[in-house]
C-alpha cells in the first residue's frame, strides 16, 4: 500500500492549507492510505472536477477535507469497486452537475465506512447530496450531516433517522429528500 503523508508547516495550524485541483486526479491503480496529519488539510476540486476517483482499491484517508469536487455522478468521491475508509475527514461543498447523484461520495459498487466523518453543504440533482448508493455497502459510525440538499431542499432528518437504524417506509418513498439515498 502507498502512503502520502502531508506534513505541513506550522503555520498551517492557524490558517488551512490544502491543494487546489487544477485537473482532475488519475484513478488510482493500487492500494493507497492518506494521511493530512494535525494540520487536517483539504484537497479542492474547485468546482470543475472530481476530488477522487479512487477505482478498485482499497484506499484509507484520515484528517483531510474533501471540498468543492463537481461532477456527474459523486462531486467529491465517485466509488467503483472501492473499499473506502474515512476517518476523520470532512466532505464539505461538493455537488453534482445535471440530474447527478451522490454530492458528497456516489458508492455504485465497493465498500464505504465513515468513522466521525462530516458531510455538509453537499448538493446534488438527483438522489444523495452526502451519500447516494447504487450498490455495495456503506457503513456510518459517528460523524454529523449538516445542510445536505437534493434540489437545494434539506435533507438531514432522513440521515440522522437512517444512522440509528430507523427505516421509516414513509421517508423511504420520498426521494427527493433523502441525504442518503440506497437503491441496493
């Protein structure tokens, strides 16, 4: 497994360093660990790409933020044959372009778990402004959901319900307000 480390300066505990993507990221082609250290960093896809696009690997990221990614199908992280672990990390501002899903991570196949994970002001078209699953699993251990939105309506009371383990049919018609939406 590949391992990136940032180690940042002291000066990026007062003020929040990162990387602005100027292209969107290669898909990974092995195992990969991310690791943004105590300065908890962010990668930024600008609004015009993608943040990650990890293909069939298994990748660990832990203290890092995942802001402003924009695409189809998963703005921040799209998830095909991924197993994913967060960690510590924020999946902030990202969204879908269209009718897109996913905002925050689109899981179409693979393995997600998010530990203490944020996602917040995540926005998508179609379905998931933090998380839209097509197949594969997702697990959430801790973390919050704040300001997700499908169509710009909020969607935090279907998420927070689905974290504990409540699967009311009533919220589970409703589509179009769902923070998290499953189709597997």
């Amino acid at each position: 497994m590949d391992t990136i480390v940032f180690n940042l300066s002291i000066g990026c505990n007062f003020v929040q360093c990162g990387s602005l993507l100027s292209s969107g990221l290669p898909t990974a082609t092995g195992d990969l660990a991310i690791n943004g250290g105590s300065a908890h960093p962010f990668i930024s896809g600008e609004n015009l790409y993608r943040v990650l696009n990890p293909g069939a690997a298994t990748v660990n990221i832990s203290n890092l933020d995942i802001t402003k990614g924009s695409a189809d199908f998963g703005g921040g992280v799209r998830m095909i044959g991924t197993t994913l672990t967060l960690t510590n990390v924020k999946v902030l501002a990202n969204h879908t372009t269209g009718n897109g899903s996913g905002g925050g991570i689109y899981v179409q196949s693979g393995t997600l778990t998010a530990n203490n994970a944020t996602f917040r002001n995540n926005g998508v078209g179609g379905f998931g402004g933090a998380i839209g699953q097509q197949g594969g699993s997702v697990t959430i251990i801790g973390g919050s959901f704040t300001n997700n939105t499908v169509d710009h309506r909020p969607q935090l009371r279907y998420a927070e319900q689905r974290r504990r383990g409540n699967r009311s049919p009533r919220l589970l018609r409703d589509v179009r307000r769902l923070a998290i939406q499953f189709l597997a």
